[in-house]
C-alpha cells in the first residue's frame, strides 16, 4: 500500500503542478495519461503472469521455474515496451488531437506524451520486477526502490516545471521529463537487485516456451482490459469534452482523488490477495487460498469502505488543492463524490480479481471491465447524459454502476471456485510440483 501511494502522489503531483498554470493544462496530462494507462496496463499484464507463477512456485519451492519465469517476463516487458516508445514519437499530437481537444490541449498533451512512452520499455521493468519481487513474499523492496525513485520523481517535477534553482522553466515539458528520468532510474535498480545476492530471484536465459505461454495466457487478457478501458476513454472523454474543458479537466481531478486517497489501499489489498492466494495453491492448498481471498475482500471493504466516507465529505476541500477555477471545482467535487461511493465497490472487486489472479484466472476481469465500460460507463453516460440531456450527473452514476456490474461477474466466478483447479492444472503443465498441504 505504502509503495502504491508514493506511486500515485507522483502522478497526483503531475496534475497538483499542471493545476497552476490552466484547466488546459490538466486536460493535457489527463488525456495523456490515457494514452499512459496502455503501457501500464500492458506492464501489469506481463505482472500479473510474473506474480502469480513466482508466488505459486514460491509456495511449491520451485525455484528453477520462478526464475525462468521471472527472466521471461522481463523480456517481453522490454520488447513490448519498444512499440509504445516509436508511437511517442511519431503519433502523439495526433492521439490528442482525435479525441476532440483544443489547439493549446493538443500541444501540451502531445509533448507530454512523447516523452513518458520512450520509456515505456523501463516502465515495463519497472512493473514487471516489483511484481516478481512481491511474489515471492518480499514486499519491502520493491517499495524501497520505488520509494527513491518516486521521491526523486516529484523533486524533479515541481524544480523543472517551475523552474526552481538551477533547473530550467520547463513547464508541463518537465513534468514528462521527470517522470521519465523516475521511471528509468527505478528499472536499472530493479535489474541490479534481481541480479544480486539481496533478491531470491535470478536472472536466467529463458528456454522454456511453456513458461513463455503461460505468461501470455495469464497477461493476455490483462492486457485486453488496457485496451478496453482506452478504447471506452476515447468515447467517456468526447462525451464530457462535448460539455467543456472544464469538465473533462474536473473528471481527471476527480479520478485522481480517488486514486490518490483510496486506490492505493485497494490495489495493496488485491497484490497481497494474489500472493497469498498464489502461495497457497503452490503448497497443495486450495481451500487455504478461497478462504485468505474472502478474508482479504472483508478487511478491504470496511477500511477502503470507511475511507470513502471520508472522500465523499471533504471532497471540495480536497478537489481544491488542483484547481482554482471555480467551474472546474464544482464539477471536481461530484466526480469525487460519484468515486467516494464506488469505493467500496472498486476495493472488493480489486480484491476479488487479485485472489483471481493468484491462481492463474484473469479471464474474469476482463469480461467485467468490458460489459461494465460499454453497457454501465458509456451506456448511461451517452443515453441519459446527451440524449436525455440530464448532462454529467449521467456520467456521476455511470461510474458507480460500472463497478457494481464488475463485481456481479468476478463475484460469481469466485464462489464457483473453478480458478482453483485452473491454478493447479497450469502448475502441473509447466513441471511444478504441488507443496505437501493438505486441504
């Protein structure tokens, strides 16, 4: 969880310090950043594959097939991450430009974006190491590393955006390159702690191809959910461009809240989910590993439940630390509030779809996220927002609705406990042998 906040402060710095200079200016990163979320979803997915065969090799001792797949892993992280890196290059100006944006958006969110995507490759690393890492039970030194890397991040994001010291006024230019200095230096360290005596991991030449179609099988439709979740941010995002900058600006300050105060919390409870689930199924444990997701699920709902009233109440105060444009703060506040009361769906099915995870299940998750983001997100928005014209509050409840819907789906497939025997089928394909637990 501490590993997660430092990571969405950085981004929440991002928005704080595009805040002082134009709503124009927060739309930009905002747009960028879902452009961003693709390599993030993509390093995610390659994570999930790494995390769930390195906790459940981990739990079953196998130590020469975790580093197999943690050396593979790394590798297709590093090759995916090349596309993204030309893309920035070539494209992102006109990635900003079709979703509808103004010329001063399009300029600052075009050079805001080409500069994070050339380091995609080391945000894959990046990504792909921590979750390797935590599979393996160790959970402090990936937050260690991310700690320094996010801290130097957010020194580097106020001093060349302003200007402060010896740095230049970079403006919304030094934000990116901040963040793509944070992301590099945080990918070398990785390396060198997995080649060294201070992980249990080693790198190795990958020569298994079972481990390698494990690991796509696993990531592939983790991956797809990146590129739901774009594909449905191109339309979300028209739609509330089509009611101003002002309310697309204040849709990405309200997301951030939400990601900033309580995300961190979920995805912290969902990694430890996929870990324990993981290891447990690793030693022979099936009902060990339904029961530790239950278990987690419960403890999320009522703290991330809890924090979420917090959100709701103090979501003015809160939303006013990005922006001071008065249309943009009352906007601002019910997008926060629409995620205060999501919150406790979003933790449970975070949760949820962790436990998923850990035995190798992430197919149910992305049947959620898709039906969620086309018929909840972008049906009650398009439906009751512009053709019924009740405008945003449309959007308000599409959010909650979308959540609510995922749970229905991961929930069901949870309780028919059919990932359990996917998990242990999966392990005996690749020649890991289950711990001696009984269950």
């Amino acid at each position: 969880m501490a590993e997660q906040v430092l990571r969405t402060l950085m981004r929440t710095t991002d928005l704080i310090v595009a805040g002082f200079f134009s709503p124009a200016a927060v739309a930009a990163v905002g747009l960028a950043d879902i452009y961003g979320r693709l390599p993030l979803w993509l390093g995610l997915g390659v994570g999930d594959g790494a995390i769930a065969l390195s906790s459940q090799d981990t739990g079953s001792g196998d130590v020469a097939n975790r580093n197999e797949a943690v050396s593979s892993a790394l590798l297709l992280g590093i090759l995916a991450g090349i596309p993204f890196a030309l893309f920035g290059l070539v494209g992102s100006f006109w990635a900003i430009e079709i979703l509808g944006a103004e010329a001063e958006t399009v300029r600052l969110g075009g050079l805001y974006l080409a500069i994070i995507l050339l380091t995609a490759p080391a945000y894959h690393v990046t990504m792909i190491a921590a979750r390797s890492i935590q599979g393996t039970g160790d959970t402090r030194t990936p937050m260690y590393i991310n700690a320094v890397a996010n801290v130097i991040n957010i020194g580097l994001t106020v001093s060349l955006a302003f200007g402060l010291g010896p740095f230049p006024e970079l403006s919304i230019v030094g934000i990116a390159v901040a963040t793509a200095i944070g992301d590099t230096l945080a990918a070398v360290t990785f390396l060198v702690v997995i080649h060294s005596s201070w992980s249990e991991l080693a790198l190795v030449r990958p020569t298994r191809l079972v481990i390698v179609k494990q690991l796509i099988v696993i990531s592939a439709p983790r991956v797809a959910e990146g590129v739901t979740e774009l594909i449905a941010e191109f339309p979300f995002n028209a739609i509330l461009l089509a009611f101003g900058t002002e309310v697309n600006a204040a849709y990405h300050i309200g997301r951030r809240v939400y990601q900033q105060l309580s995300s961190p919390l979920s995805r912290g409870y969902g990694t430890a989910a996929n870990i324990i689930s993981g290891q447990a199924l690793g030693r022979g444990q099936p009902g060990e590993a339904y029961f530790d997701g239950l278990a987690a699920a419960a403890m999320a709902t009522l703290t991330v439940g809890s924090l979420g009233v917090g959100i709701f109440l103090a979501a003015e105060w809160v939303v006013m630390l990005f922006t001071r444009d008065p249309e943009t703060i009352e906007y601002a506040v019910g997008f926060a509030r629409a995620y205060a009361i999501a919150t406790v769906l979003i933790a449970l099915y975070v949760v949820l779809a962790g436990a998923l995870r850990g035995g190798s299940e992430t197919r149910p998750p992305f049947v959620a996220k898709v039906s969620g983001a086309v018929v909840f997100l972008l049906g009650i928005t398009y439906v009751f927002g512009v053709s019924l014209e009740y405008g945003v509050v449309a959007a308000y409840v599409a959010i909650v609705a979308d959540f609510a819907w995922r749970n229905v789906v991961v929930g069901a497939v949870y309780l028919q406990k059919g990932w359990l025997e996917r998990g242990m089928a999966m392990m005996h394909e690749r020649g890991s042998q289950l711990g001696d637990g009984e269950d």
